[in-house]
C-alpha cells in the first residue's frame, strides 16, 4: 500500500520567491540608494542621528514581500484555509529572516564572504518557509521536527539580527525600537506553535520592552569593551528565558518548573557572552 502523499511548497513559487527577495537585498547595497532624504539629529551625535534614505523604503519592500511571499506559498496547502487570520503568524519568521540577513550584512564589504552568507541565509528562508508549510497542519507528522526547527531558527535569526545592530551603523535611539520589534515577532511566533489561539497581549508587551530596556543597556556596554557578539548573547539569555518561561507555562507547567526550565540555556548564553567581554572585533 502506497504512502500518502504529503503537502509540499511549490518549488516555482520557492524559486520566485527566493528571486524577489534576493534582488532587494541586493539593491540594498546600491549606492545611489544610501543618500539620506531627510536627517534628524539626536541629543548625541552621531549614535543620535537617524538617516530616512531610499535604502529604508527597500526594507520595508522587503518585509511586504516576506508577509505576501509566504502567504501565496503557503496558499497550496490544503489545510490553507483553516488558518484564517492566523496566517499571520505563519509569514512572522520568514519575513523577520529576511530583515535579519539583509540588517546583518548591509555594512559589510562586498566579496566572498558576503555573497556565501546571502547565499546561506536565503537557503535559511527557504528552510524556514518550508517548516512553515508543514506545521499549517499540526498532525503532519513531520510537523514535530519542523516546530523543533522552528525553534531554533527563530532564536538564531534574533541573535544574528542583534549582531547586525551592533555591529552596523544604526544610530543608538534606532537600536531599541528595532530590538523590541524583533522580539515581539520571535515570542508571539514561538507561543503560536504551542497555543495558536491564545491572547498573549501582556507576555508579547513585557517581551518587547525587556528587549528595548536591556538592548539600550547593552548597547552603552558596548562603548566600554563589550564586543557585538556578547552583547547579542547577553541579549539573547534574556529573550530566550523570558519566551521560554511562557512557553513551559502553555504547556502546563508551574511556574517554578518553568522559570527552572528556562534558567539552564539562559545562563549558558550569559557565560558564553563573558567570554567577548574586552574582544571588540566581533
């Protein structure tokens, strides 16, 4: 007796995808893109300053397209229209994937190492969005390993997007908003995949504004020898416990085995943060 067959992306659809989102972030690096529009000038220059250029119209195209381009793919799968406005959620980590890539290496010099890591993070998408597809249907039972994957890319792609922060040039009044945005996305998608009907109104609030307060900290630590990399695992300790703890709480732990749970990882990122502590180069 044959197998059944499972639901699976359209590879043209992937393909058209993959070839929208690359060309956007390629012209991110135009420069006829970066002069500045429009110019405001902070309490504290030059973190204070913050640049509009058509280079920021680009992002915001790109995240349409992350939103858009993950509903249309995710339109094939023949549980699609059981989601309702819960499709949302589905396009959350694609979208913030492709943020995540073109924040991360939109200074960086152009060469080998610059294209392999497009390269890596559009396949990284693309892995993302497959995932997405699977777990439109939580009997798949594929969908166990594709939340698992989930999980991990969602936490991965929060900490590559913070590295891109502090390394890059965004003015330090930018850093927190960015960073709380960041960790809305992660949270609400992560507590999605446990408990997809659920109001996390205050959680996702709390979640936000512990990034912005402890990103702004982190990013004056940064002017006294905290390298960019520790600052983002420091970041990360943070955002990883904090969505965890709610995490263990959907699943119906107390909330002693959820904090205890969640303090293990959380800890292990801090003392790996220690070690860029003085290591300015990363």
């Amino acid at each position: 007796m044959a197998r059944p067959r499972r639901p699976w992306p359209d590879p043209d659809k992937l393909s058209l995808f993959s070839a929208a989102t690359t060309l956007v972030i390629v012209l991110n690096r135009w420069p006829a893109l970066q002069t500045p529009l429009w110019t405001w000038q902070g309490p504290e220059a030059p973190s204070g300053t913050i640049h509009i250029s058509p280079q920021s119209l680009l992002i915001l195209i790109l995240a349409a397209l992350g939103l858009t381009g993950t509903d249309w793919v995710l339109r094939d799968h023949p549980a699609y229209p059981s989601l309702r406005s819960r499709g949302l959620w589905h396009a959350l980590l694609p979208t913030f994937a492709l943020d995540a890539l073109a924040t991360l290496i939109r200074d960086w010099p152009m060469g080998w190492t610059w294209l392999f890591v497009l390269l890596f993070g559009l396949v990284s998408v693309l892995v993302i969005l497959i995932a997405e597809f699977i777990v439109v249907d939580p009997q798949d039972p594929r969908a166990l390993w594709a939340n698992w994957a989930l999980q991990a890319m969602g936490y991965g792609l929060f900490f590559l997007f913070t590295l891109g922060l502090y390394q890059g040039r965004w003015p330090l009044l930018a850093r927190p908003f960015l960073l709380a945005v960041a960790a809305w996305f992660i949270g609400h998608r992560l507590w999605a995949l446990q408990a997809p009907r659920a109001s996390l109104g205050p959680e996702g609030f709390t979640l936000a504004l512990l990034a912005a307060h402890w990103g702004w900290a982190l990013s004056l630590l940064r002017e006294v020898g905290l390298a960019p990399a520790g600052a983002s695992l420091l970041l990360l300790a943070a955002v990883y416990g904090w969505t965890q703890v709610v995490m263990g709480l959907l699943q119906g732990h107390a909330t002693r085995d959820a904090f205890r749970m969640a303090l293990g990882p959380s800890l292990a990122f801090v003392l790996l943060a220690l070690l860029f502590w003085g290591d300015g180069t990363l």
